[in-house]
C-alpha cells in the first residue's frame, strides 16, 4: 500500500513537473508586449507609420487643390537608410506607411519592385506568342511623379544599469521632376531598459 501511494505521488509529481514545462502560446498579443528591451520594436512600427501616414494626409501638399486635381503617383524608395547599429527591416517601414496612403485614398503608387517583372512580361507578350487582343499595351505604364524616402538613425547610451536609445525617423516626399522636398517629418521614440542590481 505505501509502495503504491509512493508511485502515485511520485507520478503526479512528474506529471506536474511536465506539464509546467510545456511551452505555453499566446495568439493574440498587444502593441505593448512587443517591446522587450531597448530595440526596435513591432510597436515602435505601428507607431512610425500610423503618425507619418497621418502627417502626410494633413499636410499642406496633400490638401492643396493641385495635388487634388492631379492625384500624382508615387514610388517608394528602393531602401530607406538604416544608420542604426541593429537590423531594422526599413522596407517594412515604407510598405506599411504605403498600404495605409492607399486604402485612405490619399495616394497612388507605382510599384517599384514590380518594375523589371512587368518589363519582362510585356517583351514576352510582344513576341508575337500571345494574342494581340489580350496583350498589353507598350506605352502605358504610368510614371511616378514622387518618391517616398527616408532615414532611421539610433543614438545609444550605455551604463552599468541602464540602456537608453533615442530613435529618429525622418521620411520626406520629393519630387522627381525638380527635386523639390513638398513634405518632411519626423518621430522620435525614446526607450530607456533597466538593469536589476542583483544581475
């Protein structure tokens, strides 16, 4: 009898000792918890391309009668300039600010990684495999008449107990044909990570 009961307790020990092991999953999780030390972060994303959709959906370019009644396209940057001392996937960045400028309606983009597919694919429908019915058309692509650029850059200071480091991003709109900057802004973000005394 205290055998058994022996190997009873014993087993539901080791059941409980298992069980506490067991990876536990989270499918939902807020803009807050993402951020767990001083890098960037997937809140630090949301918060970059929600306030700089909306500063440029405010501005005065944007909301002048010529831009209205031109409705130009725009192109992203190939790369938006990372001069931190960390991977940030900068691409993420734009195309997230891009998404946001179309689904609102305030802009138009060419999509510039598309560019040398859709060249391809137009040489290839002009060999004469294809029926012209059905082909498209040389001459109607459409030009961008503004580009989306920008630059994050880091400052990092480092103590026996603290980490602090101060973002900035800094996008602007300029204009392919003059090279005229129509709109700049920039969001700072600022984290500051703490270590225990006792580490």
């Amino acid at each position: 009898m205290k055998i058994r009961f022996r190997l009873l307790l014993l087993l539901i020990i080791i059941m409980g000792f298992t069980a506490g092991c067991a990876p536990t999953i989270q499918y939902e999780i807020k803009d807050e918890q993402t951020v767990t030390g001083s890098d960037w972060s997937a809140k630090d994303l949301k918060d970059v391309s929600d306030y700089m959709a909306a500063s440029i959906k405010r501005s005065a370019f944007i909301t002048s009668p010529q831009y209205a009644g031109e409705k130009p396209r725009w192109m992203l940057a190939r790369d938006m300039r990372n001069e931190t001392d960390e991977h940030v996937n900068t691409r993420t960045i734009m195309e997230k600010i891009r998404t946001r400028l179309i689904n609102d309606g305030t802009a138009k983009f060419i999509d510039d990684q598309a560019i040398e597919d859709i060249l391809s694919q137009m040489k290839l429908q002009q060999s004469g495999l294809f029926d012209n019915k059905t082909v498209a058309q040389v001459g109607k692509l459409v030009g961008a008449r503004l580009i989306l650029r920008g630059t994050i850059s880091s400052i990092r200071k480092k103590s026996d107990r603290q980490d602090i480091i101060y973002y900035n991003i800094t996008l602007q709109l300029v204009s392919i044909q003059t090279g005229e900057i129509v709109w700049t802004d920039e969001k700072e973000i600022q984290r500051l990570t703490s270590k225990s005394i006792f580490r």
